[in-house]
C-alpha cells in the first residue's frame, strides 16, 4: 500500500481545502506517519483507509507495536494534513497513535476531518479525557488489562460518555486478562454502551484458546485479530 512520509514534499499551498475555524489554518500537529492501507481492526475491518499517526503517548504497554511512534515525525499544519489525506481520495480516515489525544490539536483536526466529509474514527488508549472529540468521530477506545502494565491508566470517567457510535477494545495478554476483562464486561454492561470486541495480543495469546473462551461464556462481544499484522507483520505503514 502507498505510503507518505511526513518528511517527504508537501503539496503547494494554494488550492487545498478551507478549514472550519474550529480547525485553525495554523494549528500544527506532529505526525509520525500517513499512510494508505486495510483498517485492520475494529467494526471497520478492512475497509480501505487512510491513518494519520500522530507522535507520542503517555503509556508504555507491554505488548506496544507502534513504539517508532514514541518520537520522531514532524510538524504540520492542518491543511497540510487534508492535502495529503485528500490525494487518497478515501472514505474512511481514522486519527491514532500513539495517543491521538496527548496532543491538543488532534480535536481540531477530527473536526476538519469530519467537515471534509470522511467518515472519521479514533483510535485511543482510554487513559484521556474522550469528552470533546467531535460527536460525528467515532470513538474506538482501549480498556487496558493487568498484563499491559497500564489498567491503573484507565479512564473509568469516559465509560457514561460513549454511545452506540462507538466502539470498546480489550487486548488480552492471557486467561488472567480475559477474565478480568469479562468481569469489566459485565459489571459496566458495556455491551448496552456500545460494541465490544477482545483481541489477543499478537504472539502473546492463542486465537483459538480465546474464541473457544468466548464461546464457552456466551459472551456478547466481537473477536477481532489484527488483519494488517496478518498481513504484514508489524511494518510501519500499514
């Protein structure tokens, strides 16, 4: 799949599309990565999309497989950002990480997204506050495990604020994880919220064992593997 770097030669400036004032021409970003490829989770799966990565998050998972995202990238303005997403010419565009909202422009830039008329998604750790994302984004929001080393970052404040446009993820290390994450389950009724779905870590936890667990307990999520990981691997830009 086509891949743009941030580094790479930006378009000229006259002619790209015009920002809402929420978008502020002059908001700036640092972005990790654009890039053209197969959603490779969520409700979306393999939907041709374009990711905007953004540099940076606060948390340290265990299982990690974006930690080039930790640094690096470059500063760009918004317009910027729609002139490269807009030479897609895509349908869906999903705003991740890292964690998308570390950065306070990232708000802005889902609502120029949006007022471009994408279809627009969000892929967050749940440790932040999801309460100003734009209403037409679709939120997709971890809840982080034990074996993530990171369940003591979750923001249990954000579980009343999702909506049926939204969407919850749990990456499960282990049996432990999935037990825990089944108890989350059905202490918060997160299924009456909005949809859920639990995915193995890649390499950590068989497939099969959690399907078969889900299976076993009737319980009213989605499993969800990594297509873009299936495919290929763990390589940037994808």
């Amino acid at each position: 799949m086509p891949h743009v770097n941030p580094d790479a030669q930006l378009p000229p400036r006259d002619g790209g599309a015009e920002l809402s004032a929420a978008g502020g021409a002059t908001a700036q970003l640092r972005i990790n990565e654009i890039f053209f490829s197969l959603q490779g989770e969520t409700s979306r799966i393999g939907l041709p999309t374009v990711f905007i990565r953004l540099t940076g998050c606060p948390l340290r998972c265990t299982y990690c497989d974006t930690t080039y995202a930790f640094a690096g990238g470059r500063n760009l303005g918004i317009a910027d950002i729609l002139r490269h997403v807009a030479e897609y010419a895509p349908r869906y565009v999903t705003v991740t990480g890292g964690e998308p909202l570390a950065q306070k422009n990232c708000l802005p830039l889902l609502c120029a997204l949006c007022d471009e008329g994408y279809v627009v998604s969000l892929e967050t750790s749940g440790a932040l506050d999801i309460g100003e994302v734009d209403a037409r984004v679709m939120r997709v929001m971890d809840i982080k495990t034990p074996a993530s080393g990171e369940a003591g970052k979750n923001r249990w404040e954000n579980l009343p604020l999702l909506n049926m446009h939204d969407e919850i993820k749990f990456v499960l290390c282990d049996e432990s994880d999935y037990r825990w994450a089944k108890q989350i389950l059905l202490q918060h009724r997160l299924n009456d919220k909005c949809a859920v779905a639990l995915s193995p870590a890649h390499g950590m936890l068989d497939a099969t064992q959690l399907a078969e667990w889900i299976l076993r307990d009737r319980l009213p999520v989605r499993m969800l593997l990594q297509l873009h990981k299936l495919l290929w691997n763990d390589a940037p830009g994808h």
